[in-house]
C-alpha cells in the first residue's frame, strides 16, 4: 500500500474518533455524522430539534436506555447507527437495542442487542428482566400500528419514574395496509418497501385502530380527576403519565405519578362546596347523562 493511502486510512480512522467528540454537543449534527434515518434534506424526519430539547437536560445521567429498530433490516451486519449516536450522546448511558433481525454482530461497550418482535409479548418480558426498569424507550421499529400499541402497553409499565417513551414515525397510522393482487408485487426484493405496505393505518382519521388515535385517547387521561364520573376506574396510563408532546410523526410521553388533584372534582364527584354551591346532595339530582368510560379507561 502507497504512503499516501496508508495516511488517508490513518486520518480516516481518527476522523471517526474526532467528530464525534467535536460535535458532542449537537445531536443534529451527530445524526448527520451517524448517518441516522434523520438527515436534513427536505423530506427527513426532523427529530434532532425535539431530542435535543427533552434529552439535553438528562444527558450525563447513567440512564438505561432502549430501542426498538436497530436499522439495516435483514442485512445482519448493517444498521446499528442510531445505538451509536445514543452512546456517543448519552455518555454514562447503557444503550440496549432490539430488532427482529440477529444484530448482534453489532453489540459493543455499553451497546447490549437483543433478538425478537416488539410485538412478543413474552420476549419484551424477558428484555426487561434483564435489563431491570429504563429511562428512556424509543420506539424505531416496525410502524406497524398494532406493534406500537402493543410495544407501548408492554414497555410503559417497565419506565421508571420520570421515565419518557417516545413513538417515532407515527405517520404510518394515516396509511392503511395494502392488500390484494395488486400490490403483491409492491417493494418486492425491499423489505423496507415491502413493509410499508403491512404497516395498519387508516385513511379515517377516526379509526380507532391507529397509533395516534390510541395515544389521542390517552390524553384525556392527563385530566381523569377532572372528570366528572362517579365511580370511574383510572387505568394505569390515567395514573402514570403526566405529559405527552406531540410533534410531526413523533410521540413522547412523560411518565410519573398523575395525582395532582382537582379543585373541583374529588373521586370523580363534585366537591361538596360545589354541592352546596349548587343548592344540591348529589350530583344524580342534575340528571347527568354519563357516557361509557371504557374507551378512556382501556389498557
Ligand atoms: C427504521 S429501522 C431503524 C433505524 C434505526 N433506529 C436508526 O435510526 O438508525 C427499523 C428496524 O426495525 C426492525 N423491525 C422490523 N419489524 C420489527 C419487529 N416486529 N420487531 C422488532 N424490530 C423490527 C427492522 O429490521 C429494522 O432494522
């Protein structure tokens, strides 16, 4: 090999150890270095913007953090970028990373991967056994909106207190299945295109069925003191989430105790000063209608 191409290789190499550290503290600037799905030509999903701004504050912490989606899809050997990027910026952090496909060829310090569906009940369980309550979950898998939910009832209960979720590409719940002769050649020979085509959304924007509808109803849930219900069960997401942010094709939720209390409502019945206030005993003398709460209350 010729001097020359021996130097480039030598500054090749320690350019991959240098920009990193250079542009550290700049997470847009990291994905672009990373290569990450979140570029910054028009079209890209601009993440890096939100990331900053709910991560920057809880960045040195030892957190644990997982994602779901390592990228390369059936290419065993690819992928991996986002993991890095997460380790390079959260540099106390453990990063563990799960994909459907074997990535384990991509495990390094502080980088953990694990085999299995976001839709696996069962082997999410065993992801968490091992990996004891998290900090962060990101959600970068399939965009099958069935899997997001799933992945979501499964994952949220192992977050730890002041834990954040996060449902990246939230815009396959506006694009239904494609099914039938028509597209059963579509992104043939892609398993990225071909799974674009399986991802369950909906051209109603009220299908109940969507991700962004299931995480829309869990907004009311901010607000369960609030309702005026008597004998209403909060569920868990009632009680255990105290924001949710969000943004084009993307979800982050807060997790934390949603006690708060209302001055008006108490167990889901008018306080008694507001009782008296309104000249009654109870509220059934209001001849209230209340609607079922199942939709709110489902888990
Ligand atoms: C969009 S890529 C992830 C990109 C990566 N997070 C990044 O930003 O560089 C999606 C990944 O999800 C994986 N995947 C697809 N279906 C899955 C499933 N049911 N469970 C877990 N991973 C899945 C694919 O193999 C693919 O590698």
């Amino acid at each position: 090999m010729k001097l020359r191409q021996i130097l480039k290789k030598i500054i090749k190499k320690q350019s991959r150890k240098l920009i990193p550290l250079i542009y550290g503290n700049n997470l847009k600037k990291l994905a672009l270095f990373y290569n990450t799905k979140w570029g910054e030509e028009e079209g890209s999903h601009m993440y890096a913007q939100h990331y900053e701004k709910h991560f920057a504050p809880i960045r040195f912490k030892p957190l644990k953090i997982l994602e779901i989606g390592i990228g390369g899809y059936d290419d065993p050997t690819k992928g991996g970028e986002s993991l890095k990027l997460w380790k390079k910026y959260f540099p106390k952090s453990m990063i563990y990373g799960i994909d459907i496909i074997d990535k384990k060829a991509l495990e390094e310090e502080r980088i953990k991967i694990f085999q299995g569906s976001q839709d696996d009940e069962l082997f999410l369980k065993e992801v968490i056994a091992e990996t004891g309550e998290l900090d962060i979950i990101i959600d970068d898998g399939s965009h099958i909106n069935k899997h997001a939910i799933e992945s979501f009832k499964t994952l949220f209960p192992a977050l730890k207190k002041n834990g954040i979720y996060i449902v990246e590409d939230t815009h396959t719940s506006y694009w239904p299945s494609l099914i039938g002769e028509k597209w059963s050649n579509f992104g043939k020979g892609s398993v990225y295109l071909e799974s674009l085509t399986k991802v369950g959304g909906s051209l109603d924007l009220n299908d109940q069925n969507t991700s962004m509808n299931f995480f829309k109803r869990l907004v009311d849930g901010l607000n369960y003191e609030e309702f005026l219900h008597p004998g209403y069960v909060p569920s868990y997401f009632d009680k255990n989430i105290v924001s949710m942010h969000f943004y084009h094709n993307l979800v982050i939720i807060y997790k934390g105790d949603n006690n708060e209390g209302s001055n008006i409502v108490k167990n889901n019945i008018l306080r008694s000063f507001m009782l008296q206030n309104l000249g009654i005993k109870s509220l059934e003398e209001l001849d209230l209608e209340f609607p079922s709460m199942s939709q709110t209350n489902d888990e």
